[in-house]
C-alpha cells in the first residue's frame, strides 16, 4: 500500500517535472517501477538485506528515496541541488516516509557525515547517469565485499572488481517510457 502510494505519487508529478541542468549534471527523473524492480530483485537474490542502507548517489527530487525507503530499508541521498533537495524532503514528509535526503557531493566526505554515516556502511548504491566512475573507483577501494551498485547501464562501469550479478528485464509498467535492462553488480 505504502509503495503503491509512492508510484502514485511521483507518476501525478511527472507530468510537470522538467529535466534540469545541475551544477553536476542533469536532474532526469527515474521511473518508480525500475528502482522497486532493482530493489525486489536483489532482495529477492539475498544481496540486499532488508536492513540495509541504501544512497541514491545524486537523488533529484528523492523517488529512489521514497521506493527504499517503503521497501524498509534505511534510506539515503545526496543531492547537489538546493531546490531538488528541498522538494525531495516535501515529497517524503508528505509520504510519511524517513528517508533522508543532504545537499552536497556524493564525491565528497562532507556529504556523508552529514548523514552521519560512512561510505563503507553503505550496502547498496544507486547512480543514474551522472557521475558513476568516481563512485565506482571509490566502491573498488572501499566497499565492503558483497555491496551493490544499481545502474540503469551497465556500460557505465567497466570494473572487474564489481562484476554484473544480474540483468533485469524491464516490466511493462515502466517499459512504456524506456526500453532496454537494469542492472544489478556486486562488489567482489
Ligand atoms: C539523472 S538525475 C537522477 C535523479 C534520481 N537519482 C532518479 O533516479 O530519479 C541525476 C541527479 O544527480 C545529481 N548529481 C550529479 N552529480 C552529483 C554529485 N556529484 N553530487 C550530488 N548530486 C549529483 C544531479 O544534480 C541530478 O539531480
């Protein structure tokens, strides 16, 4: 119910949501379906535990926020961009949901100590689009084996350290905006 009150949510957004030039990039908006897809999936594989701490590593208006943390999980992101920062924490108070969003750099300590929470704790990372090598040299270094990287193409990353565990077809609620798979690697 709580999840289905998420894609409702964010679906009546997308029809005014604009695509918006960061001082990091570009805020595109995923589709619910495919993170609750990505999250579901590696549940269901056993590598993500229900317990676990999720970062959307560059959140912009905070859906992955809402879906991980209606999933139960505890849930992050780090956002660069003021306003999508302050829309993201309205669009999660309205959802009664804890997921917490910070501003600042996925790319910079400062971020996460705000979260009070270090990056090697972190057990499931989400990146679309924007910035991914950095996070994923960093995963390389400093992740603990066995924590997830979740990536809408799997061309982004290129790392034998962080093999791809399983390809997800996209379902057909969400193919109708974007064709192709999702992705789900693991660090070794
Ligand atoms: C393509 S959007 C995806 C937004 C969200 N993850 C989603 O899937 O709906 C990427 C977002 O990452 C942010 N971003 C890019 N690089 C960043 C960085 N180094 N630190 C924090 N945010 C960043 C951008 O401002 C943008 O809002």
């Amino acid at each position: 119910m709580l999840l289905q009150n998420v894609h409702e949510y964010f679906a009546s957004l997308d029809q005014s949501v604009q695509t918006k030039v960061t001082s990091e990039g570009t805020f595109m908006p995923s589709s619910t379906h495919d993170i609750t897809l990505m999250l579901d999936t590696a549940m269901q594989l056993g590598i993500v535990r229900p317990e676990a701490t999720f970062l959307d590593a560059g959140s912009g208006d905070g859906r992955s926020v809402a879906v991980a943390s209606a999933l139960g999980l505890r849930a992050y992101g780090i956002e660069v961009d003021g306003d999508l920062v302050k829309e993201s924490r309205i669009h999660l108070q309205q959802l009664g949901l804890a997921g917490v969003v910070v501003a600042g750099n996925f790319k910079e300590d400062a971020a996460y100590d705000q979260m009070g929470v270090t990056f090697d704790q972190i057990g499931v990372f989400y990146n679309f689009a924007n910035g991914v090598h950095p996070l994923a040299v960093r995963m390389s270094d400093q992740s603990p084996s066995g924590t997830v990287l979740l990536l809408q193409d799997f061309s982004e990353v290129n790392s034998p350290s962080l093999p791809l565990v399983q390809r997800v077809q996209r379902n057909h609620e969400s193919a109708d905006r974007v064709r192709g798979s999702l992705y789900i690697l693991q660090k070794r």
